[in-house]
C-alpha cells in the first residue's frame, strides 16, 4: 500500500502534530523502538549541505521542513517558518500484510533478506519518483514548469505499526525545497499526486521480484494488497491487523466506502 499525506498547510492531525512536529515522531520511532536511523535520499543532498552518508537530524529536518537552511538556521525560502506553508510529503510505502507476517515469525538471522528486498524496492520507486516529480514552476501564476529532476528525501524504516502489530512500512519525507542555480524554491506539488499510482505500481512490482528471487511464492491479489506471500495463513494476518481494524471501524461508523 502506498499513501500520501501532506504536511503542514493546516494539516494538524494525528503523529503530524507531534510535540517536536513530525522530525520527532520519526525520531523518537528510530531511537525509541529500536528502528534504524533514517537516510538521505535524493541528487539535491549536497546542494543543502547535507551529508548523505550520516543520518537526518532532529534538528535539521525540523529546520528544513519550516524552510530553513539546516546549518545556520537562515531563511531558505518565502514563507518560511509560517504555520500555512506546505512543508513537505509523507510517501509511506507499506508491503502486503503477509510479507510482515513472515518478517515476524522469521529469525533474526534470516530477517535481513525481507528487509532488503523492502528497501531496494522502496529506492526503485522513489528514484522514479524524483525523475518526474523534481520540478518547480516560475512565471505568472507558476505558467512554466521547470524539471530539475532533483528532490531532497528522508527515509524512515518501520517494522511495527501503531498498535504495535507487525508492519514494516517506510516513511519518505519529500521536502518542499528544490535548489536550481542556487536558488530554492518549492516544488509542483502537483507531480507527486499526478505520479501516485504509478510510483505505488512500480513499488509493488519489484518488491514481488525481489521476494520471489529470495524464495517466496507470490500470488496475485484483486484487493488493495496486491499480492500476498504463498501460505501465510489468514487468521494470523488478521490477528496481526489491529491498526486496519480500527480504521475500518471507524469508516463503518461514518458509513464510508473502505
């Protein structure tokens, strides 16, 4: 499953309004629960001075997201610090439930296969991703588009949900910044929805061939999962769903469509 939500622009809602904002909810996931740090992704890193060899800070990505330079604290672009301005993307790529199901009954030594193929898969998509979607827009009412094929990414790695079940799932933080000719700018948001489906498609396709060349078996699925590993049973990925319980309860109660 691939989701998309936005942060800031008034969205105030749930571990997005954090006490340290959404830099220390992914912060105290990594340290808290024993997740590994986040990396930086993207061919706009060094433009911002970032190392991506070292991992994303509390502070700089806190600074980043307000539209800060993430060193010195300076004003990177118009707006920044102000409450309304879009700060960045929350892409969360999330795999069938029976590939977390596995995950957890796996021992440790024998884990590391799973959480490869996760993160090669997630890197695939997200490299397309900043091949279409790496463009700002300059003109009267933003009339031009320019594509710098550049974005500024941070990338969280999760094996639990929030109920603690097991879901390994990756949040990529797209920041709203883009440096072309050492100017910032924000981004056309517009492409990251525009190319949703399709960063989800190629998501799901090559976590499928990487599972299936590490052993599993694969069998395509018409609901949202897309497929599931062959076997799991499915009394154990419905003990394990405590989070898409709720949601779906939730929905019941608003006699929305799920």
């Amino acid at each position: 499953m691939m989701t998309i939500q936005k942060i800031g622009g008034g969205n105030a809602s749930g571990y997005y309004a954090h006490e340290n904002g959404f830099a220390g909810y992914l912060a105290k996931e990594s340290q808290g629960n024993g997740e590994p740090d986040g990396q930086w992704l993207g061919n706009t890193i060094s433009d911002f001075g970032l190392d991506s060899k070292l991992p994303p800070t509390v502070e700089q990505l806190s600074r980043l997201l307000s539209g800060f330079d993430a060193h010195s604290g300076k004003p990177l672009i118009r707006g920044a610090g102000k409450k309304d301005r879009v700060q960045a993307w929350d892409i969360c790529l999330s795999p069938p439930k029976s590939v977390s199901t596995v995950l957890a009954a796996l021992p440790d030594e024998k884990k590391c296969s799973v959480f490869a193929a996760q993160e090669q898969a997630v890197q695939r998509a997200l490299s397309f991703l900043e091949q279409v979607a790496g463009s700002y827009r300059i003109g009267h009412s933003g009339s031009e588009r320019v594509d710098t094929g550049k974005l500024l990414m941070a990338t969280f790695e999760h094996a639990t949900s929030r109920e603690n079940d097991p879901q390994l799932h990756h949040h990529c933080l797209l920041l709203n910044l883009n440096i072309d000719n050492g100017k910032t700018r924000s981004l056309d948001g517009s492409l990251i929805y525009k190319w949703g489906r399709t960063i989800g498609a190629i998501y799901h396709a090559e976590l499928a061939n990487n599972l299936k060349r590490i052993g599993y078996g694969i069998e395509a699925k018409g609901d949202r999962e897309v497929f599931e590993i062959v076997g799991v049973p499915d009394d154990l990925m419905s003990h394990w769903s405590k989070r898409t319980k709720q949601v779906e309860s939730t929905m019941d109660d608003m006699g929305a469509d799920k």
